[in-house]
C-alpha cells in the first residue's frame, strides 16, 4: 500500500479521495490555488501545499509543481479525481518517469480507449455495436460530406479528443457541412489542442446508459452495472441513477458483458466508464471516460463497493476482491448534481460566499461536497458545489428520500439550481421513467422554474438564516427573535414580520438597528 496520497484535484472529489486514502491508513497531501485557500478538502488533508494562483492553467493543470510537490513531500502516487489532469496520458508517464504511481489505468490505455476515434475502432474489434460512420478522422469538410451522404443526415461531427459536449456539431444537411466541419475543428484544436473531427449518425432522442468497470493487474475485469444518465443540459449531467429504470436484466447482462469485452481488449486497468446511446432496444457505443466519474456514488450505493479505495487498491497492486458473479445490485440509487446556477438568469454561473450550510441526512441520503460556512465558491472553475445523492428499495422511494432531502437542505449565499431538480423530481414523465437526452426541452422544465416565481417558504427560509448571520445583504438588520416570523414582499422589499403558528426554529424575526 502506499505511504502518502497527493490529491492532484479540488472540491468535492477531492474530499472524497481523501476520505477513501484515510479509510485505508493512508495519508494525503492536498494541493491547492490561492481561491481554494480555506476550502474544505485543503483542511482535511494531513498536509497542504500551495500550487499558484487561482487560474487552472497556473494551478491544478501545472504537472511540473504536481510532481516538484509529491517529491517534497514523499507522495508515491497521485490520485487525479475528475477533470484537470484526470485523462492525461503525458501526466501519467511523467509521474511514472519520477516514480510516483498514478491511481488510474496506463498511459496506453488511456490513449487507446481516451481517443474517441482509436476507441471506436477498438470497439468495432471487440464487437461492441457503434453507430454508422467514419472511421477515423476527417481530412477535410468534402470527405465530412461523403460519408455523410452514405450515413444519412442529420449527422453529429465530434471532436476525437474532446469531452462535455465540446466540439459536437449536429449537420442537418449538406449545405451545413461546411461552416459545421470547420467550427468543429478550430473548436478541438483551441480546447484540446488536437483539430481531429469525426462523424456519427445523429440519434436524436437517446437514452445515456454508461457502464461502470474495474480491472485490476492481475487480468480481472469486473462490471458493477449501469447508470442511466440521460437528463443533461448543454451535454451536461445533472441527474444520475442506477439501476437504468429501462433495461431488462438480459439487455442488463447484455450491455455489461460488451464493456467489460472492450475494457479487456484495451488492456484497462483501474476504473473507467463506457458510454453508450440507447434507442429502440438498440445500444451503439459513444466514448470512455478512463477515470473515476462524478456520479460514481450511484454505483456505489446499488453495489455496496467503495469505488475510490479499490481505485487506491487495485494501483498499489491489490487483486479485486470480488467476481463478476459477486456484484448484485440492491435497490435503487439517484443523484442530483447542485450547481452555483441562476435559474432565473438561463442557469448562468452564480458563485458566491457560503453564508450558512447545512446538508440534509436520513436514511439512504448522502452528500458529497466541499463546501464550508464562509467560503466563496470560486467563479474560475466548474459550478458544481455538491452532490446530493439518494437510495431506496426501489426508484419510487429514492425519489422520495431526495425530494425530502431538497425540502432539508439550505444552502445560503448564492443561488442553485435546486428549484429544477425540483420540478424534475415532480415530472410524470421522470416519475414513470421516460427520460431521453431531450428530457429537459420536451419537458419544458427550465421554462417551468423561470416562470414559477419565488418560492415563498424558500425566501422565507434563506432570509432568516442570512439575518442570523447577520449578513450585510439585509441591509443592517439584525436578530431580534428564532422563533415566529415569515417573510413578506411589500413593493419589492423583503420584511420580516411575526406569525403566531409557525413556530419553525429555522425562522427569524429582525428589526432595524
């Protein structure tokens, strides 16, 4: 096992890798930039080091002070969470070339199954389904539109090492073809430095089913079932789950025997995550993530397994400690992503300081996070805060114990996207589990929360909390009473006034200084 972890990441996954190293008798070394000085994850670390300031280019993405700081502090292996560095094959070897170990799969599996165009060709080896067209890189606009032509319109151009939707262009026809191919390309080269592009067959109302593996150095692939992730914004998750409320345990069997087929023939090794679209009873590959996910706590809540220490594990050499006939999903898992967003503003980034925090609890609730009281959530990278996640006996109560948990949950100082999950978790068609990537634009549900107005039980909630932070947001008030008030709302000015029968001690009455 390894003597000291350094978490080359930030925020809530760092605080989990940290918690998984600690279940293990590991110690850790946190890195961090100047906005993430008083985080969480940099307090819970056994040791902290200053990487530069907040920009990532200067800080998380710097792999010459990544490594300068592992050997000052005598880390052996590094654990890149999700994002930065995560897919990085050229980070791996340097690691490796100064013997520190990266917690993840190979430099060459990574490359191979990393590459949205290598792993597509590796699939169609390993006899997992993809769907029509090219098979390789573009050379140029006029080959896009040949194939395209043999494929059918409407057609999605992709970017061969991109990811969160960057570089994706859907080409309804060939007049398109053009303008589309080249905003793709200039596209990949600014954000991944590589202008590769290919095409696929655009499936316009796909199901996101992705499935979880692990391997091991020893020749033990494992699948821990699938999640269904098809509730994006902006090629963005927001909501996860598992089981998938729409395979049948055959298709189940099916879908989980392909990826670990695909991860085998990679030579992948540790945890990693295989895409796929879903229509009509029909699965065509997509990509690999070859790192741990975000939503890797759904999977871990149906199967029981800590998929952040057997990562730790399996690196420093261990067998897995468990066969495919040994994962058995119990129940059902779902998590919400919350992010700083502004639903009254189109979900635009809404960082700001953590006036007051306090996440829910109960049975089968978890939350991931990084966030402390008196934090300002940093405007420079992702807007995700927390994770908020949920399991049942079935899909019904899960759905349940996260509408309890929302109702439970303040979090103060800056607005989240909550209002929608909200209306999600209220949707028939999410209740009956009719989900598509389209889901949020056939449902109309970010027009729902933008139209909803305040939420008067909210305003009244946050108000009260603010106020007895004495925050100066209220202008100079202060706490006067903890007990009987409610918020109301005379020409656009928030009071506070005395009710008699709502005596919750959440609430609370302020005057005038």
């Amino acid at each position: 096992m390894f003597r000291k972890i350094l978490v080359a990441n930030r925020g809530e996954i760092a605080v989990r890798v940290i918690r998984a190293a600690r279940s293990l008798g590991v110690k850790t070394v946190a890195v961090y930039s100047d906005a993430d000085r008083d985080a969480l994850f940099v307090r819970m670390a056994d040791e902290a080091v200053r990487l530069g300031p907040a920009p990532a280019a200067e800080s998380y993405l710097r792999q010459d002070l990544i490594v300068d700081v592992c050997l000052q502090t005598g880390a052996d292996a590094v654990h890149p969470g999700y994002g930065f560095l995560s897919e990085n094959a050229a980070f791996a070897r340097r690691l490796a070339s100064a013997g520190i170990t990266f917690i993840g799969p190979s430099p060459e599996a990574m490359e191979r199954l990393g590459d949205k165009v290598s792993a597509r060709k590796a699939a169609v080896e390993a006899g997992v389904p993809v769907s029509p067209g090219s098979e390789g890189a573009l050379p140029d606009a006029t080959e896009a539109a040949r194939v395209a032509a043999g494929v059918g319109y409407p057609v999605m151009l992709k970017a061969a090492a991109g990811g969160g939707g960057i570089g994706m262009r859907v080409v309804a026809d060939e007049a398109g073809m053009a303008d589309a191919f080249e905003g793709a390309r200039s596209t990949a080269e600014a954000a991944f430095g590589v202008p590769d592009v290919f095409l696929e067959k655009f499936i316009e109302r796909p199901r996101h089913i992705e499935v979880q593996v692990i391997g091991d150095h020893h020749g033990n692939v494992v699948h821990l079932g699938e999640r269904e992730c098809s509730i994006q914004r902006r090629h963005q998750k927001l909501v996860e789950e598992a089981p998938s409320p729409a395979l049948t345990d055959q298709e189940r069997q099916d879908i989980g025997a392909k990826a670990v087929a695909l991860a085998k023939a990679g030579g992948y090794t540790n945890a990693g995550t295989l895409e796929f679209l879903y229509e009509d009873g029909a699965f065509y590959f997509n990509e690999m993530n070859t790192r741990l996910q975000v939503e890797h706590p759904v999977t871990e809540m149906v199967t029981g397994i800590d998929l952040a220490a057997w990562q730790i594990r399996v690196a420093a050499g261990e067998p897995l400690g468990f066969t495919q006939d040994d994962i058995e999903l119990r129940g059902h898992a779902i998590e919400l992503r919350i992010n700083a967003e502004d639903p009254a503003k189109d979900l635009l980034p809404s960082p700001g300081r953590v006036a007051a925090w306090s996440p829910p609890a109960g049975p089968g609730v978890r939350v991931d996070h990084g966030l402390v009281q008196g934090w300002t959530v940093p405007a420079v990278y992702d807007s995700m805060v927390a994770k908020v996640i949920a399991h049942g006996a079935d899909r019904d109560e899960a759905v349940r114990r996260l509408e309890d948990a929302l109702s439970e949950m303040r979090l103060v100082g800056f607005p989240t996207n909550v209002p929608v999950h909200k209306a999600i978790l209220a949707d028939e068609a999410f209740r009956a589990g009719d989900l598509t990537t389209r889901f949020l634009e056939e449902r109309n549900i970010l027009e729902q929360v933008a139209g909803s107005g305040v939420d008067r039980s909210e305003a009244r909630r946050v108000a009260a909390i603010v106020a007895a932070l004495d925050h100066p947001a209220l202008g100079g008030l202060r706490i006067l009473h903890h007990r009987q008030t409610s918020v109301v709302e005379t020409r656009g000015v928030v009071e506070m006034r005395p009710v008699t029968r709502d005596p919750r001690p959440h609430e609370a009455q302020v005057v005038k200084r």
